[in-house]
C-alpha cells in the first residue's frame, strides 16, 4: 500500500490543485448565478473522485464537474428556477445510468462515430466560451436568461456598451497568459507546470486588493460580490422539495435527467478509452459504467452536481504517470483539504478571472486539428460535425448527439447497400489460394472488377440526388471539372468463360437485393456458369439467405450451370444450418466447400 501512496501522491495533489479552480469555474457555468453555484462544484470533485476511486475500474480516469455537461445543466437550471434541481436530477440519471449497466447498453454508446462526438465537444465549447461574456466584461443585460444558449449570447452581446474596462483587460491578459504559457512553457525542466492554478491563484491577490479598495479606484468585481464569503459545504441536501420543480413538468424532468445520465456514461467511457489507449492498460466498461452511477447517487445524495470523467484532468494525471487509482483517491482527499481549510480565499477570485479559465479550457476542447483533418480527407464527416454542433448549439444537446448518431448510421447503411463485391472472368483454370481466391499475377487471362462500373452499365445503380446532379453540373460548368468517366469494360466483356461472384462483407437485408440484381443481369450475360462464393461474407441474415435461394434459382432457370461456395463456418449458422433450400441445393449437387472444387466440377461439365 505504501508503494502505491508514493507512486501516486504527486499526481493526485497535482490534479487536486488544478481541479478546484477548474470545478469552481464549471459550477458557475452549470449553476449560473445561483449562490450555491461554486461550492457545488467542488464538492462534486471531492465527492466523485472518493467514489470512483472506490467503484471504479479504470486507474486514470477522473470523475468531477465537466464541461460536457455544464451547458444542460445551466440550462435546467433556467428551466426549473434554481440550482437546487441539480442534485435531485444527479439522483434521477443514477437511475438511468443503472439501467443502462443492467443492461449492458454502455457498450454501446461507444459505436458513436468520432465525428458526432467532436461535434459535440465543439458545441460544449462554444456554449462555455461566449457564455462567458456577462464575467469577462462585467456586462449587466436586461430580462432573464433563457434556457436557449444563442438567446443568452444575443441578450449580452445587447449590452456590450456598458462593459467595465478592468474586468475586461483582466480577462483578456489572462486568457492570452493561460494560452500562451500552457502550449510553450508547459514542461520546464521536464517538470509540468500547473499554470491553470498558478495564475488564478495570483488574480486572488488583485481581487484581494480591489474588495480593500488598494487598487487606486480600480474594481475588479470577485466572486465575494456575486455569492457571498464561500465556505465549505461538503454535504448540504436541496431543501425545496422535487415536488415544486416536477409540477406539471415531470416528463421534462425526466428527460433532462437521462440526457444527463447518456452524456455522461459517453464521457465517463471515452474519457476512460484515452486512457486507456495512452497507458496500455484495460477498464471494465461495465464496471466504470457501475461506479459512475455510484457517484451521481452519492452527489445527488449531498447536493452535489452530477459529475462525469473529464478529459483534462484525466489527461494531466496520465501525464503525472499515476499507476493506480489511489490517486484519484488522493486528488479527491486533497480537493476536501483545499475546500475545508481555503475555500473562503477564493471568495477574491475576479469573475473576470474565472470567464478567462473557461474561455482557456473552451479553447483547449475545440477539436480544430480533427476539423482540418476531416476537411481534408473526409468532407462527408465534417459536414456531419458540424450538423451536430448547430442542433447541440441552437437545440439541444441530447438531440444534437441523437440525430448525428442516427444520421452516421443512415449513412453507413446506405454504404453497406452498396453491396461491395467482385467479379472475376478467367478462360483458363488459374492459380489459387488455400483459400480459393485466384492469383492474379500469375494468370495473364485472370480479369478482376469492382461491381460499381458494372452497375452503372448494367443500369442497375443507385440514381444520384437532384441536389447531387446540381452539384456536378456545377462543378462542371462553374468550376471545370471534368465530369466522371465510368469504365464498363466489365459490362462490355465477352462472356464465354465461367463468372466467379464474390460478395464482400454482410449479405442482410441492406444489400441482398442489390447482390440479386447483379446475378441477374450476370445471368443475362448467357455465360457457361456462374460460381457464387460466399467465402468473403462475415454475416448473413434471413433476407440475405432468401434472397440468396431466389437469385440461384433465377441462375438455374436461364440455363447457366450454378456453384454456391458455402463455407463450413456459414453452413452451420443460425441463418443457413435449417434453411430448407440448402438441403435443396445440396442434393442436387450445386453447393461446395471451395471455390477450386467448384471451378473443377464446372470445366467437367
């Protein structure tokens, strides 16, 4: 144990000292102005980390406040007039983070594609960064907050005239100093320098001197003037009852608590996954999904707010080369510490100060490097990115993630439809693999082709948009691009020698028509027979099996000799082992085991 305290104690006080003024920030960002507002925020990262250092599977991951959840949570907040509603909304999502670990639905929350997740970590940055401007600029806007992020930035952006030039010149130096220091003078000496503590920590001297009226006439508003002299609050139950929060909105109440609870079991995972990819070293899913419900019941329980793995401070602890989640449990003990003994010092931290943190940690979540990578090489996901940044943005969070999942998948299915496979003309007995698939260096005569061009000339390809046509008129006529030239050298081929047919991946009902279609226009082509292997399929599903029967009838019917390659591993699946067709085909002689069986028995013929 005590090898474990040494090899941890330096991480954990480290992640402890740039949690508190991180988790005061976040607070004021989920809470708003509320008076609760920063003392929730860290005792959510005491709190949580005792938790999941206990519970918890992985030995890196930090569980606290996060940004992720700060813009639902300020809006909810709004929503139900007052911050008191977060903790029972912690304990309402603990219920649904239960759900999900009986379940087993945490698996799979990470099949989101890495594109809608970005665009919501960008939306999160946005929402955090210019939802600052009231504590940046001391600005005082007329009428209440909405619930609606953009309404909030255009009723400040309203009362930019009346900014305060102090506040507003703080926070500017401050950010440029957090950005500057922490990307060029990180590491001194190979030590990590926590500049994200020591900077705040020094504003604490000028918002000391302003409250005693030492800076020359100078006002640097603190949070003293905003809450009140902060003192510790390690457990302080909501004393308004659920009751008034849930009239007549108890199924808004209910779904702001489970986007909650799925934003973070998502964050919680993949903050656990980076981890886990940096140091090599495995977690439990189900188990990280167990402790987190842990935390958010526990948090409930004290008037904390829920919390979720946070990526920075996770980072950081990588970085301080943790080996054990004891140093989660010293970072948790820690932040207690700071939080007993020097929580009213930073009663004099300036809100200008505070806005700075925020806008630095928005700026350092903004995923730009991925965007120009995806600019580049996948415009197609850019786009989707930034489609799930404006619903997050302009909507709603939860929504923003739902429909960019869902639009990923539409559109990985439309590409499973595609039906990827390969067709192979040979006038000669080529070369093969153990596995049946011929050699193509080693036979002149060998020809190989994708189906794309084939389908086009077989008039059996998927017809391009309206939208899509405009976009390569335009292309053409506005920008000189040439227009696609498709080869039909397959279409056009003599076919006097067998067809090998090789589907690639699934055959289910996404792509089994379009794998139809194709042998039926091959079958149209009168060669001598047709050899359909189904040695590169992974998977297939019962509209794949029948329309597999249909197609191989069709086959026999136009009088080409037919082989179906049936591997041993697909025959004795669930689909194939009790199709009645196989036992059909078996006994008339037309399923094989490899595809140069097949081509043997076909030149017998």
């Amino acid at each position: 144990l005590h090898r474990v305290i040494l090899e941890n104690w330096q991480s954990g006080v480290t992640v402890a000292m740039v949690s508190v003024p991180l988790s005061i920030s976040l607070s004021i960002a989920s809470a708003g102005g509320d008076p609760s507002a920063p003392l929730m925020g860290v005792s959510t990262a005491f709190w949580g980390g005792l938790c999941a250092s206990i519970f918890s599977s992985s030995d890196f991951n930090i569980i606290g406040p996060a940004g992720a959840l700060s813009g639902m949570l300020n809006a909810a907040t709004i929503k139900f007039g007052g911050a008191e509603v977060l903790p029972y909304l912690s304990l309402i999502s603990a219920g649904f983070i239960f759900l999900i670990y009986l379940l087993g639905l945490q698996r799979y929350l990470l099949l989101m594609p890495t594109a809608v997740f970005e665009g919501f970590t960008l939306a999160v940055a946005f929402i955090i960064g210019l939802g600052q401007l009231e504590m940046a600029l001391d600005l005082s806007p007329d009428g209440p907050k909405s619930e609606h992020f953009h309404e909030n930035l255009i009723r400040s952006l309203e009362a930019l005239h009346g900014y305060s030039l102090a506040p507003a010149i703080l926070f500017f130096v401050v950010t440029a100093l957090l950005l500057t220091l922490v990307k060029y003078a990180g590491k001194i000496k190979g030590r990590s320098i926590p500049w994200t503590v020591l900077i705040p920590v020094f504003t604490i001297l000028l918002g000391y001197l302003s409250d005693q009226k030492h800076l020359g006439g100078i006002v640097l508003p603190t949070l003293k003037d905003k809450y009140g002299t902060l003192k510790p609050r390690v457990v302080e139950a909501p004393s308004t009852p659920l009751s008034d929060f849930a009239q007549g909105r108890v199924v808004e109440l209910i779904r702001t608590a489970f986007g909650i609870s799925f934003v973070a079991v998502l964050e919680t995972l993949i903050s656990a996954k980076i981890a886990e990819q940096r140091m090599n070293y495995p977690f439990d899913s189900s188990r990280e999904t167990l402790g987190l419900m842990v935390c958010h019941a526990v948090c409930g329980a004290v008037g904390a707010l829920p919390p979720t793995g946070v990526f920075v401070r996770t980072s950081l602890n990588v970085q301080l080369q943790a080996t054990h989640r004891m140093s989660q449990m010293i970072n948790a003990i820690a932040v207690f510490l700071i939080f007993v003994v020097a929580m009213p010092v930073f009663s004099y931290l300036p809100q200008a100060a505070v806005a700075a943190l925020l806008v630095f940690a928005s700026i350092r979540m903004a995923p730009v490097s991925y965007i120009a990578m995806l600019w580049r090489n996948d415009r197609r996901s850019c786009f989707l990115l930034i489609l799930t940044t404006c619903i997050c943005v302009f909507l709603d969070p939860v929504y923003g993630l739902v429909i960019g999942m869902v639009v990923a998948l539409l559109r990985d299915a439309a590409e499973t439809a595609r039906a990827e496979s390969r067709v192979t003309l040979d006038k000669a007995i080529p070369h093969v693999t153990s596995t049946g698939t011929p050699i193509t260096t080693s036979h002149g005569v060998l020809r190989k082709w994708a189906t794309s061009s084939f389908d086009h000339g077989a008039n059996i390809a998927v017809k391009p948009s309206p939208l899509t046509r405009m976009q390569g008129i335009v292309e053409r006529f506005a920008c000189g691009k040439p227009k696609k030239q498709l080869d039909n050298d397959l279409h056009e081929h003599d076919y006097e020698s067998v067809v090998l047919y090789e589907p690639m991946g699934s055959m289910t009902f996404l792509c089994a028509s379009k794998h139809q279609s194709r042998l039926q226009a091959l079958a149209a082509k009168s060669p001598p027979g047709i050899i359909v292997s189904l040695e590169h399929v992974t998977r297939i599903d019962i509209d794949g099996s029948e329309t597999l029967a249909k197609a191989a009838r069709e086959i026999n019917a136009s009088g080409c000799h037919l082989a179906l390659v049936i591997p041993d591993l697909l025959l004795q699946g669930r689909v194939l082992k009790k199709a009645a067709w196989i036992q059909e085909f078996k006994g008339d002689g037309h399923i094989y085991s490899t595809v140069p069986e097949a081509k043997a028995e076909m030149n017998a013929l």
